[in-house]
C-alpha cells in the first residue's frame, strides 16, 4: 500500500491474487490499514465511525463496497 496525499494505492507484491493498481482516497486506504490485521467488517465500520464525521449507513456502506471490490479483484487473503 502507497499513500500520496489524498490517495492511496494498492500495488500488488510477490504471489499477490491480483493485478494492476487500486486506486482510492483516505476512505479506502484506512480499510486497507484495517486490513492488514485479522478483522471483520463489523470491527472495520465500528474504527471507521470513530475516525470519520459520516452517518454510520454512509460508512457501512462504503466499507462493504470497498471490501466487495476487494475481494472480487482478490485482493484479500481470507
């Protein structure tokens, strides 16, 4: 994971399930973070609204997309 300012950037390494460059902002680079450690979505959403001044349905719903779209591209190892 990169982080440049207001992006972040997923870049896969080694034997990584993925290919290519994940683009996004604080948002998902924070789920990132989160990631890196065994969690669970709820655990993500409950950091997430500690760290955030969003509805709690904005952010629920933003972590769940993300991490969708992370595992859909495989770039989770669950």
């Amino acid at each position: 994971m990169h982080e440049t300012g207001s992006e972040s950037m997923l870049i896969p390494a080694g034997g990584a399930g993925f290919s290519g460059l994940v683009k996004g902002n604080k948002t998902l680079g924070a789920i990132l973070v989160l990631l890196r450690e065994d969690t669970t979505e709820e655990q993500i959403i409950s950091v997430m609204k500690q760290r955030f001044d969003a509805p709690e349905e904005k952010i629920a719903d933003d972590v769940k997309k993300a991490i969708a779209e992370l595992r859909k591209i495989g770039a989770i190892d669950e």
